[in-house]
C-alpha cells in the first residue's frame, strides 16, 4: 500500500514538473513559442522563430499558470501574448508580454501602480478589439467590486484612464495613477 501511495505522490510531482508550451503565430510567417516550466519555480520562456530561448519573466506562488491568450493588445500587426493563474476561482492574475518587432523579443507591459489599484494588478483582461485598450474587472466579497480601464501606449507601457469601486449600490471614482492619468508620454520626434 504504502509503495502506491508513493508512486501516486511521484506521478503527482512529475505532472507539475512538465513544461508546458504554447505556440502561436505572431504574425504571419513568424512564429512563436511560449514555455512554462512546472511548479513551484515557474519560468516562462519565449522562442520567436529560429531564434535563442529567452526567460521573460518568474512566476511566484504556488498557482499553476492556467489560461493562455494570444491577442494584439497594442494594435501594431503583431499577436502579444497573456498568461493567467486562476488558482481554479473567477478571479484570473493575469501577465500581459508586448512583442516589440525592432528588437524581436516580447517585454512584459508593467502595471502602473498595482499597489494602489482597485484590483491589485491586472484580474480579467477584456482586451479592446479596435483600439490599444483594455478593461479589468475584479470582485472582492459578495458585493464588493474593481474596474480599471488601461490605453496601451506605444512606448510599451500601460496608462490607467479610470478606476473605480462599486460596493452595493455605491460607486467611487479613484483617482489614476500619474500627473495625466490616461496620456500616453510624446514619442520622441526621428
């Protein structure tokens, strides 16, 4: 009994040792694979093309990363990429990565402040399919709620346009962070 109880233990361990890979084309002709590696050390890798593997990114916690997105998030022609750690809840973490052509790679696009933001990070994304934008929405008790609506800029950042907390009936608007909430930085003139 007890050797089965051991095997069943080693099995468990090894499915969370796998790596687990994700291909998906960034744009047409360009293909791209995205690895991550098992518990509890998560990695996250990308390989564009015929090019080297590159760590993007760490992974804490002890949530397995389980939703995938490949979506244009900046509206530039190239497919970014999304991961999520659901920890098997509504509640999705999610970890957005820009693909940046001129230097063939993917850079993660950084919250503004997820210290202060209603939400702690980006929860849901709703990714905006006309414009660089999006929304998230999180809950935090029966009636308690977030939203944060973000512009992608082309510098590879987010700017947060509105936040807000409803509970019950009530909504309060928060202030964004940064001296001009939604502006996205001039881009320097070539």
């Amino acid at each position: 009994m007890k050797g089965i109880l051991f095997g069943a233990v080693l099995a468990a361990l090894g499915q969370n040792a796998c790596a687990r890979e994700y291909p998906y084309a960034v744009a047409p002709g360009l293909p791209a694979v995205v690895t991550v590696s098992g518990l509890p050390d998560q990695r996250l890798r990308v390989r564009v093309g015929d090019g080297p593997e590159h760590e993007v990114a760490r992974l804490g916690g002890d949530e397995e990363v389980d939703q995938f997105q490949s979506v244009d998030v900046d509206r530039d022609g190239y497919r970014d990429f999304a991961i999520g750690q659901s920890g098997g809840g509504g509640q999705v973490l999610t970890r957005i990565f820009l693909y940046r052509p001129q230097d063939r790679a993917f850079r993660e696009l950084p919250h503004p402040d997820s210290a202060s933001s209603p939400c702690r990070g980006y929860v849901n994304p709703v990714f905006d399919e006309t414009r660089p934008a999006f929304a998230v929405a999180c809950r935090y008790g029966a009636a308690e709620y977030g939203f944060e609506e973000y512009a992608v800029c082309p510098d590879g950042t987010a700017q947060a346009t509105s936040w807000s907390r409803q509970s019950g009936e009530s909504v309060q608007r928060l202030r964004p962070p940064g001296p001009k909430a939604g502006a996205c930085r001039a881009q320097p003139k070539r």
